[in-house]
C-alpha cells in the first residue's frame, strides 16, 4: 500500500485511468465480469496475503 496520499492517489489515478481505457473488455468467464477487476483485486490480495 502506499506510504503517504501523494502516492495513494497516483494510485486511485492509475486505478481510474485503467478501468476508463479497458471499459467495455470483459473477461472470459461465466460472470463476463469486467478485465479491470483482476487487477484491482489481485493489488487487494497481495496486500493484505503478500506482504
């Protein structure tokens, strides 16, 4: 996670910049969720399993 709000906010930048370029895309799955979940929730994961 990132250590100060100067960081977590290019973060949620990034975050928004991502998801807004990818809208539209969805993964193959049953759900047919969107693609820019994956990433969003492996960050979640390796935050709070991965460090």
């Amino acid at each position: 996670m990132p250590e100060s709000k100067d960081q977590l906010g290019l973060v949620l930048r990034a975050a928004q910049f991502a998801a807004h370029k990818h809208r539209g895309q969805r993964r193959k799955d049953v759900k047919g969720t969107p693609c820019i979940n994956h990433p969003i929730n492996l960050a979640e994961v390796l935050h709070t399993d991965g460090a």
